[in-house]
C-alpha cells in the first residue's frame, strides 16, 4: 500500500447538513436574483403595479371608506409577491433544472433530495423577504396605514407560500420545461386578474366570483386583505383554503414530481 | 489489501424501458484502484449500467454493488465517496464554472483545491461566464472538475472526452492517470478505442446490452486473431516459396493488386524470413509494417459492425 498522499488520495465525506443546505440556499438563491426574466416577476412587476395603480385610477378598487388606494392595493401586492417567487419562478427555475440535469447532477452530490427541497423552501423565503420589504417600504411611501396582527399575515404568507410551491413543483416535476414556461407565465398573469389582486372580486357576476374565491390566490390576497385593511384578527376560512391547497399541491407533487 | 470486494461488482444486469431491453445480462468486475473502459457503439446500454451504478436507475434483474454497497438501497452512503460525470448537462444556467465547482466543493467534508483544479483543466479561461454560454470543450471539463473535486474513491466518468479538442482530451487523459496514480478507482465509458487502449488497465466490450469481451488492452488484441505484416511490390508474385518458409499457420497472399499481407504471429524470425525471401526474388518490399490489431478489429471481428456507430 502506498503511504504517501497524492493530490486525489481518496479522502470522501458528505460536509455537515446544516452546511450544505446553507451552501444550497445561498446558490439557489443567487441564481435566482441573477436571472433578469425573475427579477422581472418578482420585483418590477409587483412594484409597478403598486405605484402605477395607487397613483392613477385605472382599476375601481370598490368602496374606500375613507382609506387610500394603497391599503387595497397592497395587501395584494403582497399575494401577487408570493405568487410570483413560490410559484412562477420557483416553478420555471425548477423546470429548467429538471430539464438541463442540475436536479439529476445534485442528486449525485452528498446534498439529499429533502436537503434540496429544504433548501429551495429557503431561497424562496428569502426571496420573499426582500420583496415585502421592498413593497412594504414603497406602500408606506405612498401613505399605507396598515392594521391588523402582524403574526396573522406572517402566518398567511407562509401557508400561501406552502400552497404555491406545492402547485409550482407539481408543474416543475410533471410538465416539460417549456410548457412549464408558458402555463406558469399564464396561469401568473389569470390570477393576478381574477384572483383579486388588483380586481376586487365583488365585480365578478356572482357563480364566478364563488369560484375565484376558492383560488390560493384569492384567499390569500382576500385573507391579506381582511387583516391589513379591515383590521381582522385571523381569517380563518382563507387560511383553511390555503391549506387544503397546500397539503394537494405538496402531496401530488411529492408523488409525480419526477427528478429527470 | 485493506479493500477485499471489488469496487465494482455487476453480475447478469438487466434493464429494460418498456419493450426495448437497454441491458441484458451484462456482467463486470472493476478491481479497486483501476482504470477500467466500458468500450461499445451508441446505444450498447453502457450509460444505462453506468446509471444503474450511480443509482439514478434500478436494475430489473441481476445484482450490482458499488464499494460493496448496493447503489439502489444505500445511496447516501455511497454519494459522498463515489464522483459522477454526467454526459451533459448537470449545472445551472445561470452559474460560472468556478463559483459551481466551488458550491459542490462545499457539499464535501475534504475537498480538493478548487483553484489546483481550475488550473489543471484550464477553466480559468471560462472566468465570469455563465454555464450556458460555455463551449461544449469547457462544459465537459467543468463536469469532470465536478466528479473529482469531493475526492471519491471511485469515480464514473460517462464519455468524458466526447467533443473535446486534442489538447483539452490529452489534459482528461492526464487527469486521469493521477487519478489512477493517487489511488482512484476510474470506470469511464467510451466509444473511442484508442482512448481506451491508452488509458484502461481493463476494458469490457459492450454490444447490444452484455459484455463481448474482457479484458487488458493487450490481451484483447492479442487474443484470437493475429496480427499481421504487410508490404507493397510488384503485382502477381509467387508467393509459394514464402508460405512454405513460413512457420505453421501463417499465411501469405495478396489482398489488392501489389500489396500483400502475411498473417500469423509475427516474430523477428517470421519478419526475416519475409524479408530474406524478398532478397531472393528481387523485391523492395515498399511500406513495409507490422499491424498490431487494436481493439476496433477486435470489435469488427466480434460483431461484423463497426465501433463508431
């Protein structure tokens, strides 16, 4: 046997957990706000929506009470960011990696699928973080008065985040990437019109709006809404809907989604 | 030897997608420490086995142990220490050769040097490029930083010089021989002959799903059919002289109009007599050589095909 240790002397060994999926969400998450078509989703879309709508009146946003555009327009904002990062991005990224090898190439790597799948939760999270910011600091800009429990908000973001990804997964892991491309980007662009984003859904005749209520989105920018605007303490039924979307969507993709 | 199980062990393999048999009963051992080279066309079923190894598939039949371990059951405790060369793809996009190769580093306990390794296979050039807009040369050699860089015991390598310029293939196969050198046991897939010939201490031949043939470069093309001599003169020789000089079981004849070829074992002696025999009768014989067989005529004779498909 040899003694002396070369360059590439074996010497294997996964690194800590906690590192790798550290390593893994910082990646993703890089990747994520290096691609100019995401940034485009996630940031300038939300945020031009916010500003354009809350200074022009385009969009007839109901009955005010006396309240500003903003406090309509914002808890929406907020859904639409959720929305955008969990699912359409979350959904073409994972797409394309499934496509191109990478989720194949990482399964190779000591990282396991759960620490991926962890990880990717995470670069989502963060993502997210920095869109509320940014569109909480432009809503105040432009004279939000927001109410409600902070913790209920957190608490629906969350449970929409969990909905959204399982759907945009589902997508990822089932559909080939194109067509994730494209039905990510439209079913986007239907809910942020009939999901009650910037469309209160009371103008919607009364069988379709009984419907659109039952979207993720829908409960979540109404649940939003409830809190942020009306001062509600929990909206209970928004958040049940939440989660019957999140345990379908997590649990079909956590059957179909396949790794290549 | 500390090792006593091979580090790879697959015995009567079968796989199958639908109708269509991928692998059918195939059967290798790659010994610790080794390079070995699964030879064969397009569509032999070696990325199929080589897969069934890293544990992306499941085999239908047969069994497989990778470092004793069955790759099927217990993959997270063989990826830390097994290496993967996919045969595209496998990075982001978006990513730049060294921050990728440096994120798989991170996922190691003891990584190699990423700047050692961006150095040996020159993928400093590829700087702030992302993935995407990198040659096919470039991507291929990043792929292979990948496999190596967790430092593995034993690393798959699927076709690791397909669309690489001369010097790129020349830095692989150097690579690969420190890999060798340092202890690392190297299973690489190629339809190349004289890569593998250059650089497996094994080879195993793959047509249609099972081995052909085993074994080293030379045995293979020793093995079997002969080797052969041949020489250029005149046309319509009389060659009756020469066979009956020749030791037993050669032969001599004219293939083409003025070029002429003897088989059997070709020794000094056997080149002597061929040469004293030309003496006599007044021949130059012109382009005189002695062919050794390579490892395409071993192929072309076991299966009438050619290796390139």
């Amino acid at each position: 046997m040899t003694t002396t240790t070369g360059t590439f002397t074996p010497d294997p060994g996964a690194a800590p957990l906690g590192r790798m999926i550290a390593a893994q969400t910082a990646l993703e998450t890089k990747m994520l706000l290096r691609n100019g078509e995401q940034l485009l989703l996630t940031v300038v879309i939300p945020t031009l929506l916010l500003v354009l709508f809350s200074a022009v009146d385009v969009v007839d946003v109901g009955e005010l009470h006396g309240q500003k555009r903003v406090d309509f327009l914002a808890p929406g904002m907020l859904a639409l960011a959720v929305l955008s990062t969990a699912f359409t991005g979350q959904a073409i990224a994972t797409g394309f990696e499934r496509r191109y090898g990478v989720l194949k190439r990482l399964g190779a790597t000591p990282l396991p699928r759960w620490g991926l799948m962890v990880a990717k939760t995470g670069c989502v999270l963060v993502v997210e973080a920095l869109q509320v910011a940014l569109l909480t600091a432009i809503a105040f800009s432009l004279g939000w008065s927001p109410h409600g429990n902070p913790l209920a908000v957190v608490l629906l973001l969350v449970l929409g985040t969990a909905a959204f990804s399982g759907l945009g997964l589902l997508m990822a892991g089932t559909l080939r990437a194109e067509a994730t491309l494209a039905a990510a980007n439209l079913v986007f662009v239907l809910l942020l019109v009939g999901g009650g984003v910037i469309v209160p859904l009371d103008k919607f005749p009364g069988g379709v709006e009984a419907v659109l209520n039952l979207t993720p989105i829908a409960a979540l920018s109404d649940g939003l809404r409830d809190v942020l605007q009306h001062g509600a303490s929990m909206p209970w039924a928004d958040a049940g809907i939440l989660v019957v979307w999140a345990v379908l969507g997590l649990g079909l993709a956590a059957r179909f989604f396949r790794w290549e | 030897m500390d090792s006593p199980q091979p580090a790879v062990e697959i015995v009567g393999l079968v796989k199958t997608y639908g109708d269509k048999t991928a692998v059918d009963g195939l059967g290798l051992t790659v010994e610790r420490g080794s390079v070995t080279a699964v030879l064969g066309p397009n569509g032999a079923g070696k990325t199929t086995t080589i897969e069934v190894c890293e544990g992306y598939r499941r085999a239908d039949g047969g069994t497989v142990r990778v470092l004793g371990l069955d790759p099927a059951v217990d993959g997270e405790r063989l990826r830390p220490r097994v290496g993967v060369m996919l045969q595209s793809g496998g990075v982001y996009a978006g990513a730049r050769a060294e921050e990728m190769l440096r994120h798989v580093a991170k996922l190691h306990a003891n990584p190699l040097d990423v700047p050692m390794l961006v150095e040996r296979l020159g993928l400093g050039s590829c700087g702030r490029t992302t993935y995407r807009r990198l040659s096919g040369g470039q991507q291929q050699r990043l792929a292979l930083a990948l496999a190596v860089v967790g430092r593995p015991e034993l690393v798959f390598l699927d076709e690791p010089t397909a669309g690489l310029d001369p010097q790129a293939r020349r830095a692989t196969w150097d690579l690969v021989g420190d890999l060798r050198a340092d202890g690392v046991t190297v299973v690489l897939t190629t339809h190349f002959m004289d890569e593998a010939e250059q650089l497996a201490d094994d080879v195993h031949i793959v047509d249609r799903g099972r081995v052909i043939a085993s074994g080293s470069p030379e045995a293979l093309c020793r093995d079997g059919a002969e080797n052969s001599l041949r020489f250029a003169g005149p046309p319509g020789l009389d060659l009756t002289a020469m066979v009956a000089a020749l030791p037993e079981g050669a032969k001599a004849f004219e293939v083409a109009r003025g070029s002429y070829r003897v088989e059997g074992d070709i020794d000094p002696q056997l080149l002597a007599t061929v040469t004293s025999w030309c003496a006599q009768h007044g021949v130059m014989p012109e382009k005189l050589t002695v062919e050794r067989r390579t490892l395409e005529d071993v192929f072309l004779e076991l299966t009438g095909r050619e290796l390139r498909a």
